[in-house]
C-alpha cells in the first residue's frame, strides 16, 4: 500500500467537491540527466559526469510537483509503448500516485526524449520527438471534474483555448496558466487575449514586460491585473509580486538566498504551488511566499521532476529556519514571513512525501536528490 499522504485541501473540501484537484495536459518526456561536467563535449570527444539520472520530464515536471504537494492531481497525455514509455507510466502511477485514466498508450510511436547536460550550473540539452498520433482533445474526451486546470497559454495558437479546457471551465475548474519563452522573440501581444477565461496568470518578468510592452515588472503586473482576477509576476532573485482582485490583496515577496544549481522546472513548481494555495484560500502574501519556497527548494537540485519538494522537505526545511527565527535580521524576516507553516507543519505525518522517492531514487545517481 502506498504511504498516506497530507491531504492540504481536506478542511476546505465540500462534500461535493470535485474528485480532481489539478488537470493537466501536455507531452511527457524522457528526461536523461547528466551532472557534474567539467565540460561541454566536443566533437571526437567522451566526457564522464559525475552524477546520472532519468525521470519523466515535460509535463510530468508540473503533475508530479502538484501531487508531492498533496494535491489529487490527474495528467492527459500520449504515452509510448516502449520502454521508456513503461518507466514514465510506471513512476508517474505508481511511484508518484497520479491519476493517468485520460492519458493512452500508442503503438509504434516512440517515447519523446531529452538529454540534458549540467557544466557549471549551466545546461546544454537534445531533444528529440514526433507529435502524438491524435491530439489531446481526441483523448481527453469530456475533462473530469476538477478545481483547477494548469495550462500553457502559448501552446494554444489557434486564438482559443482548446475544447476540453473550455468544458472544464464550464464545469467550475479555475484556468492557471502559465507562458513560456517566446523563440521568435516576437511576443505577440495577441497570446494575452486567450487570458479571458483564464483565473490566474503567472509569468516570468522578462515575459510578462515583453508580452505587455512595459518597462518594469511593476508595470507589466498591473497590465496583466486588467485581465485576470490572480495576476502573478515572478522575478527569480529579486522575489515575486502578485494582484488578487477577488480578495482585494496586493503583495510583494523577497526570494529566499539558496544556492543554485538547476532551475528546470522550478516555475512548474511554483505555479503548482501557488495552485495550491489559492484553493487553500490562503492570503495572498501567504501563497506567494509558500510558491516562492516550493521553487527555492527546488533549485537546490538537479532534475526536474526529481527535484520537485514534498511536504516531508518542507517540514524539513521549517523546522530548520524556524530555530533560527532569533538569528540574523534575515533569517528572523523568514521565520516571521512563514510562520502560517505552524499551523500545518505539526499535522504531517511522520511518512510525508518527499522529493525523489523510491521508484525514481533507485534509478538515479545525482548527489543530494535523497
């Protein structure tokens, strides 16, 4: 049996809630992780890391950081029968307890992959990957029920969100969305006019002034607060800012000083995070700073998926700071920003979910993911 999990949402669960907490949807992929690199190889060349691991990536980095969290997470997604397929479908539904029921398994396609490589905190990756043989909606059929529904709001090029989101919607899930990097560079301001249905949008600062044509994080803040009720702007080191229309907040949280090492997936993290708190019903400064946290904890690590908290890490990292509340004028101003973690930190279970548990553990060999 697996171990029971904390369960964040149950005191506010109504009696009808939704059975899904999270719906996700997108292209899992293979992720081949090497570290340690003294070098970048060159051609004619064989270079040895020092640390190796593979997990599920794409994706499966924002279903596997919201179930850690606790969250009932379900993902849509096409998977291969081969064997890089089985590994991802056997870690995410069994070893991580997501619900797969709306994700297939295709013959004669294969598993999508990336290689990435870490030299000096720096990455260097190789994808490599064919489109699933139908898309999502095909598959997805009618959404279940659910809180909320992530989404990347660039992938949707057509003008509209697709179907699937739109019933969902109608069925009482929050739209979360997220947008990545623009390659083109040509930020069509356009992908913002998608934001209609959308509850929630979290984009890096470097996007969201992009997107909106502003010259600040401020300024972009407040154009994208025009359009959704929960506008987020992250801004990596300097912290992160955030309007909430339907709870009349504003606030502004510093980042946490930790040391570096691999941002992938820390922005799956923190929006599975802030997901979490909003249906939590959290305060606004309390959300920004737990996401905040979730991200921080997350960039210590190599890996994705692999690096994705758990509360077990969480109560880990809390029961740390919180003896150093009467340290440095810093480490008092963290032990007073997260003191609402003692009203959920004492109720976690001894077997608390923590980052790379054992089904993926047991394939990795990159120091520090225990």
């Amino acid at each position: 049996m697996p171990h029971p999990r904390f369960d964040p949402l149950a005191g506010v669960r109504a009696a009808d809630a939704p059975p899904v907490d999270v719906l996700v949807s997108g292209t899992v992929f293979l992720d081949i992780i090497f570290t340690g690199l003294a070098r970048t190889p060159q051609p004619g060349t064989e270079e040895w890391a020092d640390g190796m691991a593979s997990c599920p990536g794409g994706i499966a980095n924002l279903a596997i950081a919201a179930r850690r969290l606790g969250l009932r997470t379900a993902l849509a997604s096409a998977f291969s029968d081969d064997d890089y397929g089985d590994f991802c479908w056997r870690t995410m539904e069994s070893g991580e307890h997501i619900d797969l029921t709306h994700s297939r398994r295709f013959h004669d396609w294969h598993s999508p992959v990336t290689v990435s490589m870490s030299v000096e905190r720096d990455r260097t990756m190789v994808t490599h990957g064919h489109p699933p043989p139908i898309s999502p909606a095909e598959f997805i059929g009618c959404p279940p029920r659910s809180a909320a529904v992530l989404i990347d709001l660039a992938e949707h090029v057509d003008g509209e969100l697709p179907t699937w989101v739109r019933q969902a919607r109608s069925q009482g899930s929050l739209l979360f969305a997220d947008v990545g990097w623009d390659a083109t560079q040509r930020w069509d301001p356009g992908v913002l006019d998608r934001l209609d249905s959308v509850h929630a949008f979290f984009p890096n600062a470097a996007e969201a002034m992009a997107y909106t044509r502003t010259a600040t994080a401020q300024d972009a803040l407040y154009a994208i607060a025009d359009r959704v009720p929960l506008a987020v702007v992250t801004r990596g080191s300097e912290g992160a800012l955030a309007i909430d229309a339907t709870s009349a907040e504003e606030a502004a949280v510093p980042a946490l000083r930790v040391d570096a090492l691999d941002p992938t997936g820390a922005g799956d993290v923190f929006g599975a995070a802030l997901t979490l708190g909003t249906l939590a019903h959290w305060p606004l400064r309390d959300r920004l700073s737990f996401a905040s946290l979730c991200s921080a904890l997350a960039i210590q690590q190599f890996g994705g998926s692999l690096a994705a908290p758990g509360w077990g890490d969480i109560a880990d990292w809390w029961r740390v700071a919180r003896a150093r509340r009467e340290g440095t004028a810093y480490e008092s101003s963290v032990a007073r920003r997260y003191a609402f973690l003692d009203a959920i930190v004492p109720t976690l279970p001894e077997s608390a979910c923590r980052r790379a548990t054992a089904t993926i553990a047991r394939r990795a060999d990159v120091e520090g993911l225990g």
